[in-house]
C-alpha cells in the first residue's frame, strides 16, 4: 500500500477517535476518491504516492473553487467549510512554489526546449515547454499558473 494512503488511513481513524468531524470529513471524502481512481479503468490497482498526490491535489482545487463560488453567492458558512476541507488537504500536498521559484523553473524548461529545437521556443512549442515545465514543478503549483508563466517567458 503507498505510504501516503496509509498515513491518510491513520489519520482518519485518529480523527474518528477525536470526534474532529471536518478532517473525518475530508479524509474520508479523500479516500473515496482515491479508491474510486483505483478502481477505474479495465483492471482495478493500488495508486503510487504520485498518483494519490495528484488525487489529493484535484480535490483540494476543487474545494478551493467549490470556496470561491460559494464566498461569490454570499454562502459564507459553506464557504468556510469549503476553506477547512482544502486546509485539511494541503496538510498532505508538497508546499507550493512562489513566484520567484516557478520562473526559473519555466526559465530553465524553455532554455530546454531552446537547446533541443535549436532557436528560442515560441507560443507554438507551449507543449513542449509546459511539459518540461510541468516535469519540474512536480505539482507544486498548479496548472493555471504554470501556463501563465510560460506564456510570459514565450511572448518575452
């Protein structure tokens, strides 16, 4: 069993025990989507750390939209829910890159794709360069802020 799923295990049963129903809540909203990750597709398999990272990650942006929407219809008391389930899942998520960090990752990524095509990357090599990209940031940031600091250095 990957180690991360089993630590979301164990938590889970800690917080049962502590009576905390927001972490019971999201852990056990967590592991339903990993199991149910697990489970799709032809044959049924047990997801690395990487996979139940990215699991965790597609969760917790959906808590932060789900939080967003929510603030914007004046639910305010969903809202702070949406924000508690998202703080529980960042708790297991790498730390997020600042903005200094991702640049010179996306730097280094077009710099890449500069040496193996032979002339400096524009918007019509994006893929390549957001897949070096993505290939260094390893999910500490997400997508949306990837392409917009690969689209600043290809246009710059």
């Amino acid at each position: 069993m990957a180690e991360l799923k089993a630590r979301l295990q164990a938590d889970l049963a800690a917080a049962i025990k502590e009576r905390n129903t927001t972490v019971v809540d999201t852990l056990r909203m967590a592991l339903a989507a990993i199991t149910t990750e697990e489970v799709a597709g032809s044959v049924a398999r047990e997801l690395s750390d990487d996979e139940v990272l990215k699991v965790l990650a597609r969760e917790a942006k959906k808590r932060r939209e789900a939080a967003e929407a929510f603030a914007g219809a004046g639910r305010d008391e969903l809202a702070a829910k949406e924000r508690a389930e998202g703080e529980v899942l960042a708790r297991y998520l790498p730390a997020q890159l600042d903005d200094a960090a991702l640049d010179e990752l996306v730097r280094e990524a077009v710099d890449e794709i500069a040496r193996i095509i032979g002339e400096r990357p524009g918007q019509r090599q994006m893929g390549q360069v957001m897949k070096a990209a993505n290939a260094r940031v390893a999910g500490r940031a997400e997508g949306s802020r990837v392409a917009a600091a690969v689209r600043s250095h290809l246009q710059g």
